[in-house]
C-alpha cells in the first residue's frame, strides 16, 4: 500500500485512479454539502479523504476497543459526581463564561430535581501514536467528545472506496484487510435503547441541528437506521425549540404538539452557537425528561479541564472504586496532562513549556477544532497569561509525535495531494444508563482521519483531516 502512494504524484494511471475512488465515494454517499450552499443539499461534493487505507498498528486498534467500555463507565461515573465536577472546574469557570454558562445550567437542573431518568451517552475517544526513540507506538488519548461527536455516518461508507481502490490495483488480499465499520447504526441503537425506555410509543427523537449543516448526510445516516426501527426523528434549531417547545407539570417535552424522548445534539458544543435565546432553549432541553444526548453533566464531563483533572493521581482510582483492570487500561492511554492553576504546579507547568515549546499544547475549554495553541504562539499566550487568573481556564498537555507516512490526500477543488501525514483514530462508544442501572455499554466503531503533518491543529470539518480507513498493520 505505500508504495502505491509513493507513486501517486507521477503516473498518470494514480491519476485515474484516484478519479475512480472520488466517483465511488460519491457513489457510496461519502457527501458533504457545498461550502457555498450549506443550507441545500441540491449541490454536493464528497467528503475529502485519502486515496489509500493508513497503516495503524492492530494492537493499538484493538487496545483502543478494549479501552473504550471503561471511558465511556469513566464519562458515567464523572457525570454524576457534582462534587468533582465543581471542585474540578471552580477556577476555570472564573475565567472562562462559555463554561460557566454551561456550569450554570448544570446547577439549576441539580437545584431544581432532575426529571431525566434515562441518560445517554455517544461518545468518541481520539488518540494517535506515539512514536517512541525505538520506534515503538504507544496509543495516546487526544480528547474525549461527549457532544456532537460526528462522521460516525461517513465513516461506515468509507470502507467500500477503499476497498475498490485497492481492488482496481489487484490487491484483493489488501482489500479484504480493510475492517468494516458501522458507527451511525451502533449510535442509533443507543438513542433507539434511550427511546424505548423513556416509554412513550408516539414520542419522537429531537436532533438539535443548525440550519446550514454541510455534514447533513452523516447524521442522516443515524435517522435513517432510527426510521428503521420505527422511531421519527424531527430536527430542529434552537431557535424552534424556543418557539414551539414547551414542558408539562411533569417535565415531559413537547415540541408543539408532538413528545419527544430523546435530545440529540448535533449543535451547542461552541459559544458561538448560542445566543440568550438558545441558552434559554438548552435551559429548558436540559430541565425537561427527555434523555438528552448529551445532557449537561455529560458535556461538562468532555471538557479538557476534567481530562486533565482524570490524569492526577488517585483520581481515577477513586472515581472507580474496585476496578483497578479498568483504571490500569485508562491510565496506559493518557499522555502528560497539566493543570494551569495559580500556583507552584501551575507555574512548573508553564516554566517547563516556555522551556521546551515543541513539546507542549496549550488548549482552552472549546471543542470543534482550530482552538488549540502551538510554538510561538503557545509562547506569546502564556507569556501573556502567566501571572494572570485566566490561565486556568486552559490546559497545558504533552505533544504527541506520531511516526509520519506517506498518503495521497483527495480534495474536492484541489488538485491530489501527496504529502507526509498523521492519523488520529477515533473510537466510538455507547452507553445507556436507567436509574442507577448500566442497561447498555459498548463500542460501535472507529473513525480514522489523516492529515498533513504540517497542519498542527484542525478536523475534517475545519478543512485540515480528511476520511480514512485503517490498514492493520
Ligand atoms: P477539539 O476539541 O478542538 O477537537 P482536540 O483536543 O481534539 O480539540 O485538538 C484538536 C486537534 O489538535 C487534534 O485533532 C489533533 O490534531 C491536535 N492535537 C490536540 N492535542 C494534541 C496533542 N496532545 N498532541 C498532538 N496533537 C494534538
Ligand atoms: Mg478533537
């Protein structure tokens, strides 16, 4: 397989070959919307994506499997333990409003009761590899995304474009290698389990969604296998959930007339997605029954400032009282993660990064790509933050350098590129949880996405990564 990349720049038959997997991508439905049209879906283009499969150690595929049933009891366990979340989080919302609106809300539904007896969880754990002096890999931990994690849809039809490509070269025993991959039907299992238990035949599953979605096919993909199994799901802005939702005296939710048993955000995991309008429309989602995907306490629970509050010592030991497997497989995932608060550690921690800048990533509490800082700017901001409270509403976290590889990146409007890349692997996980009992917990699939190496920062929606398929190796 890399040899075919190697060469993809000069012959003219990679030229058609690329051409051929861009032709089944589009016929896979592998779509995104047009950046010119995002509200229509009358122009498409497909999702960019590279023209081979990417060499990933199996053993690290599969320790990221086996590890992912212990995040997803991990994200369960932190999001119902108030008092963590607000020890963890006290100075960072000082400082940091999208956070503390979020905390807020949190702290009104604590006040007030909570209604939700069915929670939810569609996770996403990202890691790389990293490459040791040896030449060995070790799986690292990214982030995990407790909202919105996307392209669990797109990522189940990647596997044929791949496959087709390395069938056109006569590589069957190469094509029959790449792992078939099913996310989005795993995802609706979980909402399709959330909705069955909430108990209510007519009710509907509400999927939070912005109007101008170019990655509309991707949730598609779960509403169409909930249509499957009978369940409707509407869509809808927060704008018409404050317009036409209400709660009864029982904290059930309606959208005009209609029930709705299940929330499914695909929107509200950025500040720029809220005005007062919308955070009164997430007030009252998160106030009402229905099992929200994510509720508040889930999306705190994704924040980087939990993640590396979860790296301290002792902390996940006393989070998972009489698990120490599941503690030790968790802890071999977490690269160097460093808090920023005032004080002597913080202070380290910032020395220690002005010191060796190329080591380190600076990230404040956002999700969505593009937010993270690197080198001279990491620099510049924390020279800046140093001697100032805002510095804890960041994270400091130990880089981590993947072994670079060859692929041949495929964009709609670009010419093929081929360049040095990096993966990240994205593993998705769910759980259902009823009352105090574990109903569902698994892990539904993977999601792999490549860069340039160049790129330090940046997803697939950001424009940076592009879709990929494992090749174990
Ligand atoms: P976001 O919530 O914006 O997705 P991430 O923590 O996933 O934030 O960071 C965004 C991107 O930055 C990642 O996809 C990855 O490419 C890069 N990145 C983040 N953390 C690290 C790290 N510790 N080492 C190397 N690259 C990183
Ligand atoms: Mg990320």
């Amino acid at each position: 397989v890399p040899a075919g990349a190697a060469s993809c720049r000069m012959r003219s038959s990679s030229k058609r070959l690329a051409k051929q997997a861009i032709d089944r991508a589009l016929a896979e439905g592998v779509l995104l919307r047009s950046a010119q049209h995002p509200s229509s879906s009358d122009v498409v283009t497909y999702a960019p994506f590279t023209l081979f499969p990417s060499p990933v150690p199996s053993a690290l595929l599969e320790q990221a499997y086996a590890v992912q049933m212990d995040f997803n009891i991990l994200v369960d366990a932190v999001s119902q333990n108030p008092a963590f979340l607000e020890q963890t989080l006290s100075s960072t919302i000082k400082k940091d409003d999208y956070t503390a609106r979020l905390f807020d809300i949190y702290k009104q539904v604590l006040k007030e009761g909570i209604a939700q007896t069915v929670f939810l969880g569609l996770n996403r754990s990202d890691y790389m590899f990293q490459c040791g002096a040896d030449g060995s890999k070790a799986l690292k931990q990214i982030e995990i995304n407790t909202i919105s994690a996307s392209f669990g849809g797109l990522a189940s039809r990647t596997p044929a474009v791949h496959r087709h490509v390395l069938n056109v070269l006569n590589k069957t025993k190469e094509a029959s290698k790449i792992l078939s991959n099913n996310p989005s039907k795993g995802l609706a299992l979980g909402i399709a389990k959330a909705w069955e238990l909430y108990g209510s035949a007519n009710a509907v599953v509400l999927l939070i969604a912005q109007e101008k979605e170019r990655n509309i096919f991707d949730q598609r993909a779960v509403e169409n296998e909930l249509l499957d199994r009978k369940i409707h799901v509407i869509r809808g802005r927060f704008e018409d959930v404050s317009e036409r939702g209400s709660l009864d005296q029982n904290r059930r939710l309606f959208m005009d007339d209609q029930e709705v048993a299940v929330v499914y955000f695909r929107d509200g995991y950025m500040p720029s997605q809220y005005n007062s309008q919308n955070w009164e429309a997430r007030l009252m989602l998160e106030r009402s029954r229905a099992a929200k995907c994510p509720d508040i306490a889930i999306q705190l629970a994704g924040t980087k400032k939990v993640q590396q509050e979860l790296s301290r010592v002792g902390l996940l030991e006393a989070l998972l009282p009489g698990q120490p497997e599941a503690v030790a497989r968790l802890r071999a995932t977490f690269a160097g993660l460093y808090s920023l608060d005032m004080g002597e550690e913080g202070d380290q921690a910032i020395a220690e990064a002005l010191a060796a800048p190329s080591h380190f990533v600076l990230k404040p509490q956002r999700e969505g790509g593009g937010n993270n800082l690197y080198g001279e700017e990491m620099v510049q901001a924390l020279e800046q933050l140093k001697d100032s409270e805002e510095r804890a509403s960041y994270i400091l976290m130990e880089k981590i350098e993947p072994e670079p590889f060859r692929n041949c990146l495929l964009r709609p409007g670009s010419p093929a590129q081929v360049v040095q890349c990096i993966s990240e692997l994205g593993i998705f996980g769910v759980y259902v949880r009823q009352g105090t009992t574990l109903v569902m917990n698994k892990h539904v699939g993977h999601l792999l996405r490549t860069k340039a190496v160049e790129h330090a920062d940046g997803g697939v929606a950001a424009g940076v990564a592009v879709l990929d398929n494992p090749y174990p190796v």
